[in-house]
C-alpha cells in the first residue's frame, strides 16, 4: 500500500524497474500484490507503485476502470495516476501519501477515544459519499487502506483496486480482505455504497475496542463468522462507550444490507448528530445526569436486599453472555443456588405459558437445553426481579405496575411473534423490563415516589418528567444505569429508552424493532389499564395506532383482541411469582374494559405465550385467503393410537436431551430427530434437507421412507424468494401443515416437483434455525392416507426440532 511506513529492507532484491518507475523500497506486501515506493524519471517525484497478482482477461477493461477511478479528486482519497502494463501485468501509480495505516493502531491493541474516532469515521464517509455518488465502490475498505497523518486527517488508500482486479479474478475468488467483505459479497450478492458501510462499521468497531471483530486462525473460519457469529455491541467490551453509539455501529453492522444506513451521508449524519450539542446534553447538563444517578445506585447499593440481587442476576447474565457448550451446566449451577427460584422455574417452563414443551421439563438444565439460554434466562430474571420487587411500601403500587409489566411481555411477544426479524422471546424480556427504572424507583424510593406523584398533580405533567425534576434522571436513565451494573444485554438496555414524541418512524435493525414494540406494548397497556370507559379506550388505542402505525400493523379492532388474549397467560404468570393479580385495580379495569367483566376466552389461532401459533395452517405470505382448514386434524389416525405415539416422542425427547448433553455429534443427533418423526407418527417419508449457501441450495441429506434413495438424489430446490412452502419456510422461518394437498388455498403453494417425488396427501414441513439463520429443513409426509396429528403431538414434534436446532447452534 503506498503509505510512507518502514520499508522491508530483507525483502528479495527490488526490480529493475516497473514500466519507466524506479522501484527504490519495498512498503508493504498483500494478497492483492506488492507496493514499491519508486522514483518517477519523467517528473522527478516518489510515486507508491502497486503490482497486480491478477493478471486482467481485458486490458481495455481495465483501463476504462482505472479511468473513472483516476477521476476523484477529493481530500480524502489518494489519488491514482495511472495505470499500465509491465510484463503483461498491470501494476498502478499512486501519489506517496505520508501516515500510518489505522490497521497500526489496531494490532497494537489501542483504543482510539469515541470523539477522535468518530471524527476519523466521518472524515471516511465523507470521502465515501464523494465516490458513491460518482458511481464508484471500494469494496476492500480496511484499517490497512485508511491513511491517518500526524494531525488526524484521513486518506483512503488503493481507491477501485478491487474492482479492477474483479475484471480479472473468477466467479470463484473473493475479492478483498475478508474480515472486513460486508455478507453479500461472501455470498456473491448484488453490493452496492451499503456494502462500502459494513466495512467501515467493522473498522469502527475496531477502532472503539481495540480488538479485531472477526478473527480466526483460517478464511473460512472468518468467513464463517461474518456470515454468522453474533456481533458483540462496542459498550460491551469497552465500558466508556455510550449504548447510543452502539446503535449506530450495530446498525452499519446489519448482514441484511436493507437494515443498514442506505448512502454515507445517512451514516456521517447520524455520527455528526450524535457530537453535536443540540442533539446531545450539554457537559453541565451531563455532568450533573450522571451525579443523580450515582446517587440513586450508591442508595440503593445501600439497601440490605440490593447486592446479593445484583450478584445474582449479574451472575444469570453472564452465563447467557457466550453460549459454550459448557454453559448449560453453568447456568444451571447458578440458578440451583436459590431454591425458590428454581421451584418457580420449573413451575413457570411446565406451564400454559410455556405450552408447547408438553410439560416434561424435570430439571434447569433439562429446561435449558430444551428450551435455550434465551428463553430460560428471560424466565429466571423475571422471577429473580418481579418476585424480589413485591411487598414493599408501596406494595399496592407495586402490583399494579408488575401486572403491567407481565401484560406488557406477553403482548410484545405476540407482537413479535408476527415479524420474522424479531426473537419473540426477546421482545418478551424487553416489554417486562421496559419500565425498570419506575419498579426500582417504587420499590427502593418510596418516599421520593410519593413526591413524583405530587408533582404529578399538582404540575399536570407525566410520573418521568416528574421524576426528572425529583431526581435529576429520568427512570428510564437510572433503569439503565441498573441494568449496566446486572450486564443486561445491550439491545435490553436499548428497549429500556422511551420512543420519541408523536410518530414512530419504524426502526431498521432487529433490536431497534423489538424495543419499539417492547415501548408500544407499554404504551397499550398502560392505556386499557388506565381509560374510564369505553369510548375512553377507543380513543386512547385509535392515538396509539397513529403513532405506532409504521411500526405495529394493527387496528383498534385487533389491539383489544391482542389485549384478550395477553390477560390468560398474564393471570398464568403471576400465579406463578405467587402475584394476586386479581386483587390489582390495574388489571381489574384491564379486564373490565376488553371483556366487560367476563372470563377471558382466547381465541384459538391467537399466537401469544402458549405458543398456539405453531398449530395454524394459514400459509404466510400466501394469497389471502378467506377459509382455511381447521388447524389440526383431531380425527384418530389410523393404526398406533394418539397416545402410543406421544408415548414414543416424549421417550424420544429424553434421549436426545441426554445425546445433546452427552456431545454426541450433529449428525446423530438429526438422525435421533428424523427417526422420531419416521417411528413415532408412521409418516411415508421423512426427509432431512441442509442448506448450501454457496450454491443458494436446499439439499436432501438423509431420510427414512419408501424409495428414500432415489428421492433423496433429486429433493432439492433452489432458495429464493419464490412463493411456496418450502421457500416460505426458509424466508420466514414458519412451519407448514398441509393437511390436504389437493385444497385450493395450496395449489400454487406446493412445488410440482415435490409432488412429482414423493406424492403426498399430507405433509409438515419444519425449519431448522441456528443463530437466526434456516440452515435446514425436516419435511415428512403421509402418502397413502389424509394426516391426523393432535395437537400435543405437534408441539412435540416441534420440541424436536428446537433440539436439533439447540444442538447445532452449540456446537458453533
């Protein structure tokens, strides 16, 4: 790279010359070639030359390339001379900029401070918008081609090498340095100026941590990683950096490019609004947030109960943090501490609230196993918290606000439950925490808390601005403050800040998405607690639907019915944390006001905590159809009886939760899982496909059934974004049951050649998912006859499917 870094003086002897260039030192070496800092005869200056490896098929290609790129004239970019060929081999003239790569700063470990590396940032992106918008890409963005001088100013450096050498290199060959090639060009994607953004982001990433995102001993290790290790958020591994920097940097990080900043003037905005003052608190103005809330956490510390249940839920939090295979046992050991936790536990996971794992979970980490760390430790700090936070001075109070909370999760997860980028459980835990800071503030500062309220009344302003003026920090602010001490997660904490005033622009990235919900499920349930009568509530939900309106597709009509079905599994929470919700004023007038007083009835395709939505046959995404079949078939099948076959899928369940914690490989495990399907519900065929992101493939691995061997050579399909089941179930991670392959709300939906193979009357299709990705699919069918499956049956069958997904997912 032409940088005016230490030149390799043992390097192998220099050439002669390169075209009319006088090679004089080498400056660095690559993948992509060798860089000489060389004397230029004709005008008498150092130039950087850099030799191509790639040898282009189309020289005149090359050189209109090297054209438009040669056209940039901005401060930030170094320029190129020219091009040529020495040798048929083309090599590129650079102006010798002075600096060091930023790559320096990196592998010294060295943290640049947040302000110096936004600044850096921006002064990238603005370069990038110049390019962008003269149509040209990077596409090999690296700390190592970013140039910073002694007074901070950045150039970026090798500007359109890799789309030069692209004209040369094989559909085969990866273009650039892989830690930092956004997924799309790993999966040989259209790119576009976001891809140019995901490097920059990995590079800022870098820049505030000092540590490499992704690393790994190989390039397909790391390839690996980019395409699917989660993304740990900056504030997580440097404690100085504000979780609102985080959503910028997460948001550059998006794998769906449609999730990131579109342009780079969008990213340089957010950066430059996030410094400037009159989007951010003044100095004095922070300063004195900051003091408020270590005050608050330093009376609080003080209060006898507060640091052992800090400890813990630190502790719960910590054991979810990186998923090890070891973790299980781990986070089971932590739980196991408390006793009446994990009595509470198990009686919570056995419940209707968690209806679809058949209530056989014996044990925390059975539980954790089954049902993931994700959803155990939602479990396990709700009670820690919600069971600690009861009784206190304001114990009436405190009822009321946890029954908001528990019906806020419950409709947040029912919401998320309808967004394929939303973990529902996540939205679930982020509803119950949204509101932590106000349940501290009750609970610990119950005095202070009476005075909220009488500056509520007497100013005619809402409880936060209140306690802002009472405190100096709102309860969102000193909820945070908290939630940092116990190593919430990031995006939990992000969930935890209230949306902006009037409408909700709808976010882009997936924590974004939950923490509105997380703020919208709030909102209503706050308002159906709170209105007087009915025409009140219509009122109060129409508002809701205008502000939220980009980011919740519902009306009035399917708020209340959400709203009912989130009261059932509400009164099964709280019976659970020992809660008397039905002594609480709040969730009286909850119910007064959707069902008139009368006992709740769920609707029997609601998809809310019970996991009902797993039992409809609706086709997602399909045409809108008015009838469907009855959700499962109730007639008893011919042969084994309903209860023989449930006999056989839970023993079945027992032996691959001993398999999973046993280590047994990947591989046996989904053969465990295929033969329950094939043995246990005597389905014609039962078909394991794997997915082979290279060649955009769904490929049969393994099966049991009639003629298996030669369906299994040609059950495949190519994923896209075609609108049948098999691709449905890719895009949108649902499952299928197609009771009857002939009705005509799926006869555009089933692909002849599925038909054509196997001939099925009935089929199920699940899909495997492993860190938010369907890498599989397990497809089974009943040929000879119509499928009868029970509902308890379905719920096994799918308890199957979330274990083979578990096993894989910990094994990566």
């Amino acid at each position: 790279m032409p940088t005016a870094t230490k030149a390799n003086r043992s390097a192998p002897a220099l050439p002669k010359n390169i075209g009319r260039f006088q090679p004089i030192a080498i400056l660095g070496r690559g993948g992509q070639g060798v860089v000489y800092l060389a004397k230029d005869p004709k005008l008498g200056r150092k130039v950087a030359v850099k030799t191509l490896l790639h040898t282009g098929r189309d020289p005149q290609r090359l050189l209109a390339e090297a054209k438009n790129v040669a056209r940039l004239d901005h401060a930030g970019v170094v320029p190129l001379y020219e091009v040529d060929f020495d040798r048929d081999k083309p090599y590129l003239v650079f102006q010798y900029a002075l600096g060091e790569p930023l790559s320096t700063l990196i592998e010294n470990n060295q943290i640049v401070p947040a302000n110096r590396a936004i600044r850096i940032v921006v002064e990238v992106l603005d370069a990038m918008s110049y390019a962008h918008e003269c149509g040209i890409l990077h596409r090999d963005l690296s700390p190592a081609n970013i140039l910073i001088n002694s007074e901070d100013r950045v150039r970026i450096l090798d500007f359109g090498v890799s789309t030069i050498i692209d004209a040369g290199a094989t559909s085969a060959e990866l273009v650039g340095t892989v830690n930092y090639l956004p997924p799309e060009c790993l999966n040989n994607e259209p790119v576009g100026p976001y891809s140019d953004l995901f490097s920059i982001a990995v590079i800022f990433h870098e820049l505030l941590t000092g540590k490499r995102l992704f690393s790994a001993d190989n390039q397909m290790a790391i390839i690996y990683k980019v395409l699917n290790e989660p993304i740990v958020a900056p504030s997580r591994l440097n404690r100085d950096i504000d979780p609102e920097l985080d959503e910028i940097v997460l948001r550059g990080l998006e794998r769906d490019p449609r999730a990131r900043f579109q342009n780079a003037d969008d990213m340089k905005t957010a950066l430059e609004t996030y410094l400037a003052p009159s989007a951010r608190e003044t100095a004095g103005g922070a300063r004195a947030k900051s003091s408020a809330i270590e005050f608050m956490l330093r009376r609080a510390a003080r209060k006898p109960d507060f640091p052992a249940v800090s400890r813990f839920i630190s502790e719960i939090n910590q054991k979810t943090g990186s998923r090890d295979q070891g973790d299980a046992g781990e986070l089971g050991d932590v739980v196991l501490k408390d006793y009446a936790l994990t009595s509470k536990l198990l009686r919570l996971v056995n419940s209707p609230v968690y209806g679809q794992y058949g209530g056989t979970i014996g044990t925390v980490s059975r539980a954790i196993v089954i049902m993931g760390f994700d959803q155990v430790r939602a479990a396990a700090l709700s009670i820690a918290v919600f069971e600690h936070l009861q009784n206190g001075e304001q114990a009436d109070v405190l009822k009321d606000a946890a029954c908001s909370s528990f019906l806020s999760a419950m409709l947040s997860k029912e919401l998320g439950n309808n967004d394929t980028s939303i973990d529902s459980e996540e939205a679930f835990i982020a509803g119950m925490f949204h509101r932590l800071g106000r349940h501290l503030t009750i609970y610990y500062f119950p005095e202070e808390y009476r005075e909220i309220l009488t500056v509520v009344t007497s100013k005619g302003i809402s409880e936060p601005a209140a306690a802002k003026e009472v405190f100096g920090a709102s309860f969102a602010e000193f909820g945070a403050a908290v939630g940092k001490e116990w190593n919430l997660p990031d995006d939990l904490l992000l969930a935890m800040k209230p949306q902006p005033d009037g409408t909700v622009k709808r976010a882009n990235s997936a924590a974004g998405k939950t923490a509105q919900i997380a703020a919208f499920a709030n909102e209503l349930s706050e308002a159906v607690g709170a209105a007087q009568n009915d025409q009140e509530l219509e009122q109060k939900l129409a508002q809701l639907h205008e502000r939220y309106g980009e980011c919740v597709a519902a009306d009035t009509k399917s708020l209340r019915l959400s709203v009912a079905n989130a009261i059932k599994a509400t009164q099964e929470y709280a019976d659970v944390l020992s809660v008397d919700i039905e002594s609480s004023a709040f969730f009286k007038n909850v119910v007064r006001r959707v069902t008139g007083g009368k006992p709740v009835a769920r609707d029997p395709s609601a998809t809310a905590a019970g996991g009902a939505e797993a039992c409809s046959t609706q086709v997602s995404g399909a045409n809108e159809t008015s009838s469907a079949p009855a959700a499962l078939a109730t007639a008893q099948p011919q042969g084994e009886p309903p209860e023989g076959r449930n006999a056989y899928l839970v023993n079945a369940l027992a032996d691959i939760t001993a398999a999973i914690l046993d280590e047994v490989s990947i591989n046996e495990i989904f053969t465990m899982v295929t033969a329950a399907f094939y043995y246990g519900m005597s389905f014609s065929h039962v078909i394991l496909m794997i997915r082979d992101p290279k060649r955009h493939l769904m490929q049969a691995r393994s099966g049991f059934g009639t003629d298996t061997e030669d369906i299994l050579k040609k059950f495949n399909f190519k994923t896209a974004n075609a609108q049948d089941i098999f691709n449905l179930a890719v895009v949108k991670h649902k499952e299928f049951i197609v009771l009857d392959v002939e009705a005509e709300q799926y006869k555009t939906l089933i692909p002849q050649w599925c038909l054509d193979l196997t001939a099925p009357r009935s089929l199920i299709l699940f899909p495997i998912i492993a860190n938010k990705n369907c890498i599989g699919l397990v497809y089974a069918d009943q040929t000879d006859k119509p499928a009868a499956i029970g509902a308890q049956e379905f719920k096994l069958l799918k308890t199957l499917i979330n274990q083979a997904s578990l096993a894989l997912q910990q094994r990566r």
